[in-house]
C-alpha cells in the first residue's frame, strides 16, 4: 500500500495510535507500511517547536513526544539539564508500570552502564515489584541506547609518560616438525604511537618480562607507565581499586623504573591505543601470512615491517610520521635503560643422570662427568643455565627452548669424549690398551674391521673393559683374553667364565690344563673345558632329524 492513505484508513490509524497501538501491531492489523506508519505519527504527534507554534489541544489525549537523552547528558550538559527531565518512552508504547520506573531505570543505567536488560528486570523484580515481562524492560532500554550512543574521551599521554601492552594470535610456527600456535607482543607509545612487536610461542610471566626488556632496549628507553589489561602474567587478581599484581612482573617494573597500570576488569578501550595498533599489525604485517617456518623468521618479519611501513607512515590522530614524532619529542623524555639485564632466576635441584645430563624443562644440558648420579643445583633463566656445585659453577650453557634438545660441552665427558660412535670406539680401545695387549687385540677385533659400526661389538667391549675389568682387575683380564686367543669373537660370557676361573686359583694355570691358546708352542686342541664333546653334537643332529621326519 502506498503512503497516501484514504481518509477511512487515515482514522483507522489515528485511532489506532491514539489507543496506544505499537507500530508492529498496526502494521500487522492494517498491511500499512511501517514508514507509512512513521510518516503519519510524525505528523499528528510532533513534538510542539515552541508554545506560539504548537498548543496542547493540537493532539487531545497524548502527550508530547520527546527525544531519548541518557540520563548522564542531563547532568553533564547545563543546556539540557535547565528543562525537565524528558521522557525516552513515546506516549501510547510503554506499560504504565515502565512508565513509574523511568527514574529508577536511569538510575541504573547511570551506576553500571555496561549491565544488561536482563540484569535491570532482575533488579526491578526485585526491588520494585515489577509485574511486566522481561521483553518490555529490553526494548526501553535497547531504545535508550541506540539514541544515546557511548561517549568515548580521547585521552591525551604527554611524551614519555605511557606505554600500551597487549598479545594478539599470530599465524602458526613450524617447531620441531609440529605446527604450533603463536602470539605476537606489541608495545607502543601513547604519544608518538612509535611501536614494537616480537613473536613469542608463551604468555608466560618470563616471556612477558623479556619482551618488555627486548621492546624498551629497541625505543632505546623507558616510558614513566605501562598499561596492561588483567593478564596473569601482570595481574593475578584483577580488582575495580586494588588489583593484585604479579610479584615477579613487580620487581621486574621497580627494576627498570616504570608504574604498571592495569585496565579495568572487561575494559579494553581503556588501551585503545594499542588496541587498534594490534588489528593494524595483524591486517597488514600479517595478512596473507600463514605458517612461519620459525620464530625467528616471524621476528625479522615484524622488524623489517616496521622499519619500512609502520614507523614511516603518517598517523590518522597526529598527523605527523610516526618516526619523527618519536625521534624529536617522545624519544628524549623516555628514561634511560636499566644498567644491567633484569635477572630472573630460577632454582631447582637435580641428578645427573647415568648419561652425564640433567633435565630442564624437556632440553638436557651435560654435567662433567665425575659429578654422575650426584644431586646438584641447577640455576636458569631464559638466556643461560647454569650447575652449581659447592657455591661454584661447574658448568654453563646458553639456554635452549624445545623438547629433547641435548646440549653437550667436549669436555664434560670421560677423556674428551664427544658422544658420536667413533668417540666410543677410540675410548673402549684405549681402556684396553691400558689393560694390556690382548685385550687390546679382542677389542680391536671387535670394534674393526668387518665389525666396525657394529653396536653388539661396542655393547660386547664395553662389558670387557669396563665391567670384566671392575670385577676381576686388569691381570686377570689380560689372561682371560690371552686363553681365549683360539677364539676369533669370543663371547662376554665366555671371558666372564674364564676369569672367573683364574680368579678362583689365584690366577694360576691349572697343572692339568693345556697351555692357553694363542701363547707360544701352543697348537690345535682336541679337547678342551670350553669345547663340547663331538657326541653330543651328534645326539642333537639326530633328534632334529627324527623331528623332522616325523
């Protein structure tokens, strides 16, 4: 239907109105346009320009229209608050209940702005006595705030005085194979809006301190306050008067000189600054960027980009380039930098494992080796780790971040050991050429030639040089393995039976033996206390013949 209404429709809808009909009601009754609608109210119930224009009797039975002030620009504004206070709810649309509680609604709205509908029509149902549904509480005051929109101040930071924290997801790293989820830190500075980002793989309290630490080396300063929202790493406790912070990101502020700031709980255009920072940088560094095949990698990225882009363009709020207002006004009123890195350390005990190792956080960092299987204090931060024996530092190594890196220093190990296969063969040779000549000879045999890279034969020479040795000494392995020269690879257990042997006669030659293979005029032996009876051979290949041919 069109908006010029015949005159029936025209009182149809005049009636309608007057009865305090809803403009959705009207519409689903008449099949009248919802502008249409608009269009004729307007007309017939305006509010009245001034009192020549306009009198009361002009609509019998309504009152005026008024237009939708929050009750906050009442008091703020002397202009608006000179008058009465005016009605948000249009005549004929509103319960008379919701209309005794105008006053009371608005004052709810003023002591808690951001609480919702439902919370006010709790509030009313129980403190008021409201009888109304639920629906009627949500449109007034969704009707209020679409009319009353938020006054949001811009809040003006001298040079120096603040700097805005906050963490944003970044794309995906590759770390160990894995893709894994990253975030990227962004720092900037309230005035000059000068930034500086870094890719991290944690929130954890020590990344956060390194990133601030990494961020005020690059500004080259300090700012007098950081403001952060209610992350744990800066704030356990988040409180509308009295947060609880973070002992350690504490005494990392009063380390380098700043006051931390937290945001309000659910406040985050409290930091709008590096808010909108952190949407520009994942919109334009980031854009099209999906996997990082490192962290290190991301970090040259957002460096590059910020030599290049951000800190060369000229700013929507300040009008200038972003480096030059840095350089020229923010840059010297910044505080100088801490004279030495903040350390934060962290201490633990540890045993060395059989391997010459102790374990930190899924790396493992080698010990010297005479401290094996003793308990020893381990000190580490996010650079160095550090084993303490007795007060003194026994060992040092740069900190790494992963799961089962090994970190090995040459010589931590037995006689400068280096932990690859060769390394075992040159020292198990050297430990039996201390033992004596023929032992040196079965080891070599062992460890070379057709054997060489063999483990059963770095398995089988480990037990002869070092477990033979520790249990019988060095005179009875040599004997050992001078009588079982005969044999090419004699076995462990073999050696193991012959000293044994030697050990039980006081490393004697029995009178009835032969003499010992390998040694001089010693030839074939027929028989032997090593060597089977040829019967028995015998008997076993007949009954595995007669096995089979059953």
């Amino acid at each position: 239907m069109g908006n010029n209404l015949q005159m029936d429709k025209q009182e149809q809808l005049r009636s309608m109105l007057s009865a305090g009909w809803t403009v959705r009601r009207i519409r689903e009754a008449t099949r009248i346009h919802t502008r249409t609608i608009a269009r004729f109210r307007r007309a017939w119930f305006s509010p009245p320009q001034s009192d020549s224009q306009v009198s009361a009797g002009d609509s019998p039975g309504l009152d005026s229209c008024h237009v939708l002030i929050h009750p906050a620009r009442i008091q703020s504004d002397p202009q608006v608050s000179a008058g009465p206070a005016p009605d948000p709810l249009r005549p004929g649309t509103r319960s008379d209940q919701v209309s005794g509680l105008v006053d009371v609604i608005a004052n709810l709205l003023e002591t808690s702005p951001s609480g919702s509908a439902q919370w006010i029509w709790q509030k009313l149902v129980e403190n008021h006595d409201y009888h109304g549904s639920e629906r009627s509480i949500r449109r007034y005051v969704h009707k209020i705030r679409r009319t009353t929109p938020t006054l949001f101040l811009r809040l003006q930071t001298k040079a120096g005085q603040q700097a805005q924290v906050d963490y944003a997801q970044g794309p995906m790293v590759m770390v160990d194979g894995k893709l894994k989820r990253s975030w990227f830190f962004k720092m900037t500075l309230a005035h000059s809006r000068h930034s500086y980002e870094e890719v991290v793989l944690r929130q954890d309290v020590e990344s956060f301190i390194r990133c601030h630490e990494n961020a005020f080396a690059s500004f080259g300063g300090v700012p007098a306050e950081v403001k952060i929202d209610n992350l744990k790493s800066g704030v356990l406790q988040a409180h509308l008067y009295e947060p609880q912070l973070n002992a350690a990101y504490q005494a990392f502020a009063n380390h380098a000189g700043f006051v931390i700031h937290p945001c309000d709980a659910y406040q985050p255009q409290q930091k709008g600054k590096v808010e909108r920072d952190v949407r520009y940088t994942r919109h334009n560094a980031f854009e099209g960027v999906k996997v990082l095949q490192s962290v290190e990698e991301g970090n040259r990225l957002l460096a590059d980009w910020n030599q290049r882009w951000a800190r060369q363009r000229i700013h929507g709020t300040t009008r200038r380039q972003v480096w030059e207002h840095f350089q020229s006004e923010e840059l010297p009123a910044l505080k100088s930098l801490p004279s030495a890195p903040y350390s934060m350390l962290r201490q633990s005990l540890r045993r060395v494992d059989v391997h010459g190792y102790v374990q930190i956080e899924g790396s493992f960092y080698s010990v010297p080796a005479r401290l094996l299987r003793q308990t020893v204090v381990v000190r580490w931060d996010v650079r160095m780790v550090r084993i303490i024996v007795d007060e003194s530092v026994v060992a040092e190594h740069r900190r790494e971040h992963g799961k089962t890196i090994i970190v090995t220093q040459d010589g931590h190990l037995p006689q400068a050991m280096t932990g690859g296969d060769s390394s075992f063969v040159r020292y198990y040779l050297g430990r039996a050429a201390e033992i004596g000549p023929c032992c040196h000879a079965l080891v070599e045999r062992l460890l070379t030639g057709p054997n060489a890279g063999n483990p059963m034969g770095v398995k089988q020479a480990r037990g002869i040089v070092l477990d033979l040795q520790r249990r019988h000494g060095s005179q009875i392995l040599e004997q050992a393995c001078q009588k079982a020269g005969a044999i090419r690879i004699p076995t462990w257990k073999t050696l193991d039976t012959i000293c044994q042997n030697l050990s039980d006669t006081g490393g004697r030659t029995p009178p009835d033996s032969s003499p010992a293979p390998g040694s001089a005029g010693s030839g074939l032996q027929q028989e032997h206390q090593l060597i089977r009876d040829p019967g028995e051979y015998a008997e076993i290949a007949r009954t595995r013949i007669h096995e089979a041919n059953q």
